[in-house]
C-alpha cells in the first residue's frame, strides 16, 4: 500500500527534482549539530512559487579539510558505526549510530563546502541512498508487535525544501531502497520478523505499478540501477544452486537478460553507470581467485579487467561512474593470500583503455563509491573498527580537467 492522499505524479516529480507536494508526516528536525567544527545559523528558504514553502533548515557543522586532495572524514572509528553510505555528485549521505545504541540518524556532507547536516534526530534509520538533491532510507519509526505488526517504510528527504515525506506504508519489512528518479527498487520481507526471507520488488512511480524482479530463494543482495538497466545478482536455481549469477532487466523494453557463469561461481557486487555493468565473481562462496568483469549491455561484449591471467587473493569491487571503474585488488602484495586487510586501489578508463594504480603501497584503503572527481574509500582496522576517507581524483592529478585518467604510478600511500 502506498500513502494517500499522495498521486504517483507527484511522486515522480518529487524524486525527479522537489516542487513540494506536502502531505508527508511532520517531523522534529531541529537537529543539534555535532560538537566538532564551526556551527552555521539555522535559516528558512521560502520560494515564491506558490508551493509551501520550504521547512527550517537544520543545524550544520563546517569542517576543516575543505581543499585538500586526500583527507580523512569524521565518521566511523572507534565511537560510531556506520549504516548506509552513498554518494551523489558532491554530496554524502550516511547514517550514523554511536556504538552500542539504535539511534541511526541520517546526515548528509557536501564535499565543495565540508558542510554536514543531521537530518533527524533520535531516528533508527539505515540504508540511506542519495541521488540528486533527494535522499531515500528506511526506518522503522512505526513499529509494532503483533498482533499490528508494522516493520520499516521507505522515506525521502528533499535537500531543496528541507523537508521529508513517507513513501510507503506497509506493515512488512521494506530495506534497501534505491532509486533512478522513475524507479525504486527495494527488498521486502516475506512475513513478520526481519530475518525473514526477502523478495525484491520495482516500483515505477509514474506508471504506479509494481513487480517482483527476484524471488525470496534467490537471496538478490546486490543490485543497482541506471537510467536504463536494473542489474542484481541471484540464485539460480531456488534452494538447490550453488552459484550465484547476474541479472539484468532493461527498463524500457522489460526484456531480462541471465548472464551466465557457472554453477561454481559466485557473483555478486554488480555496478552500473550508464549501459556498462561491472560485477565481481569468485570461486564457490567468495573463495579465492576472484575476477572482475566489464560488460556493455546493448552488445553483450565483456572484458576481463582482473584476475583473468594470475590467482589472485583478493579482488572486490568498489564503483564505476562517469566511464571510470575503481576496484581493490592484492595483485600487487606478495602472499594476498596471508593479507585480509590490506589491498591496492585500481583503475580503468574505459574510453581511453588507461589502467593505473591510486595508491602506492599496501594502503589498506578500499574504493567504495565514486562520483568522479570523488572517491571515497574506507580503512578497516582490527575489531571490525571502519575509517572512511575521501580523494579528489583531479587534485591528486590522477585526472585530467576532461575526467579522463591520466597515465602515472600511485600516488596515496597509508593513511597516517
């Protein structure tokens, strides 16, 4: 069920790009700023458009490594964990819990400025995805047992009007949601309980229906989409497989494409950007060699960008964007086998076929999410302990002033 009174018109243009449309639930959003960094007054910008006017701009913090080509972000470590990360252009959302509690609150930098809003205040909110000024999460803010068991809905926060609004209003589990401003797909349990097995649903906000892409069996825990495709990876045989492949569905034509590995296989981590698709693949169950594979979907061609000439301990991918692919890879550490933690950053033009190396040595960083001319990576330390770092490809002169790679050695070394 979806909120009413809410059109699926306004939906989309809500996702689209924020003209309002406000019927979502009210929310305290008067956020207290965290105590690093420089307080910024709160202000309300109101536009004379006829649409309500925009909600209190929440507290913000401007933090001091502006400018820098390489830097540490202020998240994570020993105190916090983080749930959901994602990048959108210059801008970071995430969710941020202190160690040990369930506030999950939902935050959002901008990298041009180092200027980082809270979003809510007391949430449990996870899974955060941005895209454009608009941020997608679920949050379990309605929760009930039995016998009215509600679970987690799907939110959006609008960072032109500050404001939020509810998208869905169902009493199962919704997670995950992601979204390329037409499309939302996200995971939904089966029955009550969150550990529960999950199918994986489309909704297409403007012609307002919706469909199940992957059966619960099929454990699709990775998926992703683009203004064209949705990519997941799944079981394919129910219950009995042993390999997991890749799917992908074309929006426009609803056509599904099964790329085929082998039942001893096991890929998953698909990425898309634009009509390319990148996933990783090992031997059974995440066991070493790993692969990492390029593929252009309208043609079908592939191209093996690692692990296709030497075993290799440890291939992961970390993003593609922009004609750029950032992936971590031990192919240049003696024994990879021996090293869980320590991996190099590479990357790949795929317009100009450029490969070359981010980091010099055995860093520890691993790509996460890129946005051209951001990447951002995380460390991960002993104690399942995360510190997430950001690089500025073009002031590291990895990239040239057209966001092409620039051929060269490594250039970031361990983090201090």
């Amino acid at each position: 069920m979806r909120v009413s009174p809410i059109s699926y018109s306004c939906f989309i243009t809500l996702i689209l790009w924020p003209i309002g449309c406000d019927s979502s639930p009210s929310n305290d959003l008067d956020a207290e700023a965290p105590q690093d960094g420089a307080a910024l007054p709160d202000s309300t910008a109101s536009k004379d458009t006829g649409l309500p006017d925009a909600g209190p701009r929440p507290d913000a913090i401007v933090h001091d490594y502006c400018g820098e080509a390489f830097f540490k972000l202020h998240i994570g470590g020993e105190s916090e964990e983080i749930y959901g990360y994602s990048l959108s252009g210059s801008r970071l959302a995430y969710n941020r819990v202190p160690r040990f509690t369930i506030a999950f609150d939902l935050y959002v930098l901008e990298l041009d400025t180092c200027t980082e809003y809270r979003l809510t205040r007391g949430a449990r909110a996870t899974s955060a995805f941005i895209l454009g000024s608009g941020i997608l999460w679920s949050e379990n803010r309605e929760s009930s047992p039995a016998p009215d068991y509600h679970c987690m809905d799907i939110y959006r926060y609008d960072l032109e009007l500050w404001r939020e609004e509810q998208l869905t209003d169902h009493p199962l589990c919704e997670w995950n949601p992601e979204t390329n401003g037409r499309f939302i797909a996200y995971e939904r349990s089966t029955a009550e309980g969150g550990d529960s097995p999950r199918e994986n649903l489309l909704w297409d906000m403007v012609a307002g229906t919706e469909l199940q892409y992957a059966e619960p069996g099929a454990q699709a825990g990775y998926y992703e989409l683009s203004e064209r495709w949705l990519a997941w990876s799944g079981y394919t045989q129910l219950a009995t497989s042993i390999g997991k492949d890749v799917f992908v569905r074309d929006l426009e034509t609803g056509e599904e494409t099964h790329i085929e590995n082998s039942a001893q296989y096991y890929c998953y981590d698909v990425r898309l950007d634009g009509d390319y698709l990148t996933y990783a693949c090992s031997e059974y169950w995440v066991e070493a060699p790993y692969y990492l594979f390029l593929r252009h979907l309208p043609t079908g061609e592939e191209l093996h960008l690692d692990g296709a000439e030497t075993d290799t301990g440890g291939i992961s991918h970390g993003a593609i964007h922009s004609g750029i692919v950032a992936w971590n890879t031990t192919k240049h550490i003696a024994n990879p086998d021996l090293i869980s933690d320590i991996s190099d950053i590479e990357l790949y033009d795929i317009e100009t076929g450029i490969f070359r190396r981010l980091t010099t040595v055995e860093s520890g960083l691993r790509a996460a999410l890129l946005q051209p001319p951001w990447l951002a990576c995380q460390r991960r330390l002993p104690g399942q302990i995360y510190e997430y770092y950001v690089a500025h490809l073009g002031r590291l002169g990895v990239l040239d002033d057209n966001g092409r790679l620039i051929p060269g050695d490594g250039v970031l070394g361990p983090p201090e």
